[in-house]
C-alpha cells in the first residue's frame, strides 16, 4: 500500500525527529507526495474492547488528530518547504523504506487472518494500525521495536500489539542487512583487501577458497572502519559536553561533579590515539605498502570484469521481433541481413552476442554453429582464439571435418597461432578421421610451439598409427611416454599389441607384453591369445604352443578364439595329428569347439579337398544357430572351385562379391587363384577388376598365372 494514502507531510516531519539509528538505515531514497487521508470502516475485532468502531468517525478526536495532520501541512510556506526538503529527505525516505516495509508485511497477515474481507475494510485496519505506530514513534518508543518485551496498548487487543511489534523488530532487520550489504560491496572494492587477495592469488589460492578469504577481509575491514567510526562518536560527544558543562558556568560544574560523585565506579572511556603517516603493513615478510602495489590493484580491478561480467541489454520493440526472427530461423536460411538488422538497433557488446548464441544453442544446435561462425567477423563480439577452438571442437566431436577446416583456414588467415587447446583437438579429429598426415602435422606442430603432449594426445597418435598399419611408429610414441613418466594404459597396450599380432610380427607382439608385464599388467587370457596368434601367423606352432600352455599354467581356461588361433598355427605347417590330440586333450577338460574352431577346420579340410568332411563341419556350424563367418566363404569358394563343383562354387563366389568390401588383398588373390585352377577364368578376371577397383594392387605372379590361363588351360564359360 502507498504510503501516500496513509500519512501526511506533517506526519513526515515529525517522524524525523527520532532515534538517529532510523537515519543510518536509509538506503531507499523515495520521496512521496502529499495526499489526502481516506477513511474506511474496519471490523472491531481487530482492536480491543477500549478500540471502538467509532473510532473512524468524523467526531472522534483521535481520527481529528489524524485528519490534523493532512491540515497541518498548508501551514507552511513555500519558502519554508524549500529550505526543509534538504534536510528532511533523508528522513523521508528512512520512514518511507520503514513504513512501505511494514505495511506490506501487515497487510498479509491481516488478509491471512481476515481472508473476507474486502480490500476497503483491509485499507482501514492498516490506516489505524499505521497511525499508532507512527504515535508511538513520536513518544520516543522506537527503541522497544528492538526488544523483546511489549507493552500493552489502550486500543489495541495483546495478540494484535503483540504482532504490530514483532513485524517492526523483522523490518528493523531487514533494513539492518540491506543497509550492511550495500556497505559490503564497497568494502569488496577496497584497496587493501585487492592487495591480500592478489598475494593469496600468488601463493596459489584460487577459487572458493580465494572468494571466502575476500569475503572475510572485507568483513574484518568494515568491522575495523566501524569500530573507529564509533570511537570518533564518542570522541564528538565526550567534546560536546565538555563544551556544553564550561558554558553553563559554576551551576554546570556542580552538577557534573554531583554526577561524576554518584557515578565513581562507571568505567571511563579511552579513546585510540589516530594514526600518523601511510598505512605500513607486511605479510610473510613482504612489504604490501610499496608503490609498486598500485599496479597490482590496477590489474585485480582488470580481473573483476571477467568475475563480475556485464549484463547483456535488454531486448523490447523492434529489436525483440528481430531476435525472434532469427532464433525461429532454419539452419537452410540465409541469417545474414537480420543480423545486419539486430547489429544496428541494438549495438551490441560481446556479453550481447553471447546471450545470443546460448539462446541459438538451446534452441536449434546446428543454427547456433552457423551463426556462430558469421560472428567471428563481427568486431563488436571481440573474437579470440577460444572462439574459434570452441567451434573446431563442435565440429570435431560430429566428424564434420570439411566444417572444421575452415573454421582453422580463417582462424591462420587472421593470423592466430593455435594454441595447446587448438592443437590437441585438430590432433583428436585427425586421428579419429584416419587422416595421419594431418594428425602428424598437428602432432608436430604442437611440439614446435613448446606444447608437451598429454595422455590423450599420445592415446590418438598411436591409435592413428595402428590404423593406418604402422605400430612400430606407435611403439616409439609409447617410448616416449616412458621417458616422460607418463603410463600407458591397459588399453594403448592392447592396441598395439593386438595390431603386432595381426601382422605375425612375433618381436613386436613379445616387446609388447614384456612392457606389459613391467608396468604391472598381468597377462590376461586375451593377451595370451594374441601372443598364440602372433606365432601362429609367423609359422612358428612350438611357440604357439608354448604360450598356450603357459596361458594355461597361469589358471586362464582356453576359450574357443584361443583354440581356433592354435589350430591356425598347426595349419600353417599341416599338423593335423596334433591339432586332433589337441582338441582331444580339451575335450577331456569340457571343452567345446565354437564357431571360430570350426571355421578353421573347415579352411583345413577344403585346403586338402576334404569336401564331406568340411561340410559335415558346417552342419555342426549350424547346430549352433549361427550363420558362416564371411571367412568361411573364402574357404568354400576356393575348395568348390578347385574340385569342380561349379554350382556350389559359384553360389560361394555370389556371397563374396555380394561383400566385396570384406576382402583383402590377400583374400583377392586367393580367390582369383582357385578360380584360375578350377577353369573359371572368366569370374577371375572379374574379380581381378574388382581387386583393382579397390586400390588394391594384383601380384606379378598373380599377373602372370592370369595371362597363361587365358591361353593354355581350359576356357569353362560363366554361368552367371
């Protein structure tokens, strides 16, 4: 409720006269005219027997003395009313702050207690409960707001006085906070607390830890301010009344000495003695008084921007549709000439361009990188590099590596170096594209800047390599890892070991996991099945073996992959008597041959053109439930083919060509091969183009097997 309606200039006036406390609270500085008091009837039980509803009629002398106070107020001239408004505006706006606050917190409880009543009869309550405060108040009662016991009121019921005075003490309170809070901030400012907070930034405090340290400066430091503010009051009024008692002569003197007689034992007060020369103060021995200091506070002043950032403008009329306009915009759209519009209405700094685009990125992702790439030409958004690292990164993270080229194309042609942040994600995205060249050349880069790699930089690097079939270049990336006491993990280890394995690079694959093992990784049961992979494709089954059985001695059960990889092995160098005894020896253990164990029994037996025998091992294939390998295949396309079984050969040729993007260089030649021998040149040749289509390269010898089939052996037309 205005206040206006409820009080007159009179009542103001009067109102300044109280406690000085009331005048330290002032912290609103309103100022509100005079207008006419309203009356209204109101309820007798919000009052006691002794408040009658009488009490609002004309006759009344208590509402005589309140319509007085309206009348009072065109006494004054227009002179008089100039020369007060200075002084009594701090006073104004004091009562004003405490009687808005009262009467919004009164009046919610009044319409909690009286919820029926109507807003008229609500006006009238608060009209008298205002007007007795504000009596009491000019009876000097304003210190009872502050404590706890309540005097009984003539007009008021115990319950309603009671509740009059606790809403006063709240409002007190708030005002007591509001007012210590404003004068908080400018001890957050203050010279001495910048400097504490720039040396606790040195000796390598940040953070929360730095914001309460500030925060318990600036508290110290105006508890120290209002503890001199106090001893200079004193100090004033010690003065005054000394003043005071030599004026009034002997008669003066007497009574001061009957007073000082009747009060010997009261402690007398000390006042400090005011300090002379500059403030010369040291922390651990470092002298923060030096001029030099004056720098630091400049630079600490610099520093709040980032901690207390602009507000971005406020958005209304023409600008709003614009901005509407753009955020409905679609990724297809040409957004240019409404942000040509948006720029000219709005002006905006670099605060306004992000509250744009966080909007942008709520609302439409891939609309938010566009924009967000025409905003780096801007000149009011203020670009830097992290801008642009921002973008790369997004772009990066979804594969779009033509989109993110460019963003690093503009990022050179305005002459920005990539940073370590930049550096690190143009690696991750090479290396994640397979594009090792430009890896490398970001990798090389990096390093010439003076960046050390990290754990995931060297973590993409050796994966690009391994990928691009080179994992010795891994192994030395690894190397160097070692040398700088990074470890690498379970996984980098794998990796390479997993690709050594592939290539039948025995020396490799046992390097590997000799590093394993010295950096505190056991061997596992799939480490060990490398290892028996490795030999097995470098035609070494002894040593295949030998690791089989030491995967077994450390307690790993061989699973089917493992026995399919050992079976491989004796299949390089046609060992079936051993394979058998083998699967015989785990058969006793419980062991069951898979789908990996049968498919390289199948290549065995169709290498030696054991067609029944292959095939009854395909039937045992799919008792399992599952379809042949792509491998499988292989096999039966090269073991039909040899043995003349047209139909079958072809319908196997059918699935391969069907999945060409499968094979292999070596897995081409293979097939090419057996087509050769079985007099299907014609599908040979075909499969030759194929070969070459994919970009691989078709062996001398294959060449020349082709060409003499052409001529000298038996032409058998496609049936295809």
């Amino acid at each position: 409720m205005n206040m206006k309606h409820l009080m007159s200039k009179q009542t103001i006036n009067n109102l300044s006269k109280l406690n000085g406390t009331i005048r330290i609270l002032s912290q609103y500085p309103h100022f509100h005219q005079n207008a006419p008091i309203t009356t209204s009837s109101m309820t007798p039980s919000i009052c006691s027997t002794k408040c009658p509803t009488d009490l609002f009629q004309p006759q009344n002398p208590k509402f005589r003395k309140m319509e007085s106070w309206g009348s009072k107020r065109f006494v004054h001239t227009a002179e008089e009313m100039v020369s007060e408004s200075e002084t009594e505006s701090e006073d104004d706006a004091t009562m004003n702050d405490f009687l808005s606050r009262f009467v919004w917190i009164m009046r919610g409880k009044l319409v909690e207690v009286y919820p029926d009543f109507e807003k008229k009869t609500i006006d009238g309550m608060l009209l008298v409960i205002v007007g007795k405060v504000v009596s009491e108040l000019e009876k000097g009662g304003f210190d009872q707001m502050m404590g706890s016991a309540v005097a009984a009121s003539e007009d008021f019921s115990e319950d309603l006085w009671k509740t009059v005075w606790e809403v006063s003490n709240v409002v007190l309170e708030d005002m007591e906070k509001a007012k210590r809070k404003e004068k908080m901030k400018n001890f957050l400012q203050a010279e001495e607390v910048k400097e504490m907070c720039r040396f606790a930034g040195e000796v390598g405090i940040r953070g929360d830890m730095l914001r309460e340290y500030r925060f318990k400066w600036a508290r110290e430091k105006m508890e120290e301010s209002e503890f001199y503010q106090s001893l200079e009051r004193l100090k004033e009024e010690e003065e005054r009344s000394a003043q005071e008692g030599s004026s009034y002569g002997g008669i003066g003197a007497m009574a001061v000495e009957q007073d000082s007689v009747g009060a010997e034992e009261e402690p007398k007060v000390v006042s400090l003695p005011k300090r002379r020369g500059k403030l010369n103060y040291k922390i651990y021995g470092l002298d923060l008084s030096n001029s030099k200091w004056s720098e630091v506070a400049d630079k600490i002043h610099e520093a709040e921007k980032i901690i207390w950032p602009q507000e971005p403008k406020p958005i209304a009329g023409k600008c709003k549709i614009v901005t509407d306009k753009i955020l409905a915009s679609q990724k297809e759209d040409d957004a240019s000439l409404l942000l040509a519009e948006w720029v000219e209405l709005l002006q905006p700094t670099r605060v306004d361009w992000i509250n744009l685009l966080d909007r942008l990125k709520e609302r439409n992702p891939h609309l938010y990188l566009k924009i967000a790439e025409h905003v780096l030409g801007e000149e009011s958004f203020q670009t830097n590099i992290r801008d642009y690292s921002k973008l790369i990164d997004a772009h990066a993270r979804d594969n779009r590596l033509t989109d993110a080229e460019r963003i690093i194309k503009k990022m050179s042609e305005n002459g920005i170096v990539p940073d370590i942040l930049t550096s690190t994600t143009m690696v991750h995205m090479y290396s994640k594209a397979g594009d090792l060249d430009q890896a490398k050349a970001a990798f090389e880069s990096m390093r010439t800047q003076g960046f050390l790699p990290d754990m995931g930089v060297y973590n993409s690097m050796i994966l690009a390599y391994v990928n691009a079939g080179e994992p010795k270049l891994g192994e030395s990336l690894m190397r160097e890892m070692e040398a700088r006491d990074i470890k690498p993990s379970k996984e980098i280890f794998m990796t390479l070991l997993r690709s050594f394995a592939q290539r039948g690079d025995v020396n490799g694959a046992q390097r590997i996991a000799t590093t394993m093992q010295f950096s505190g990784f056991q061997p596992t049961l799939e480490s060990c099945t490398l290892l028996v992979e490795a030999f097995g494709k470098a035609g070494d089954p002894d040593q295949a073996r030998h690791n089989f059985d030491y995967m077994i001695k450390l307690g790993h059960k061989p699973d089917d992959r493992c026995t399919a990889s050992m079976i491989a092995a004796y299949e390089k160098k046609n060992l079936l008597d051993k394979a058998l005894n083998l699967l015989l020896e785990l058969e006793k253990d419980g062991f069951e041959p898979g789908v990996a164990t049968y498919s390289v029994l199948v290549d065995w037996m169709g290498k030696m053109q054991l067609i029944d025998e292959a095939e009854q091992l395909l039937d045992k294939i799919a008792e399992q439930g599952e379809a042949p390998p792509f491998k499988v295949h292989i096999s039966l396309c090269d073991m039909y083919a040899r043995a003349n079984a047209e139909k079958k050969a072809l319908q196997a040729l059918g699935v391969l060509e069907a999945k060409k993007e499968q094979l292999g260089p070596e897995e081409f030649e293979r097939i090419i091969q057996s087509l050769i021998a079985g007099g299907f040149v014609q599908d040979a040749q075909k499969f030759q183009g194929l070969m070459e289509a994919r970009g691989f390269t078709v062996s001398e010898q294959l060449k020349v097997t082709l060409q003499a089939s052409q001529t000298f052996l038996r032409r058998r037309p496609s049936v295809r």
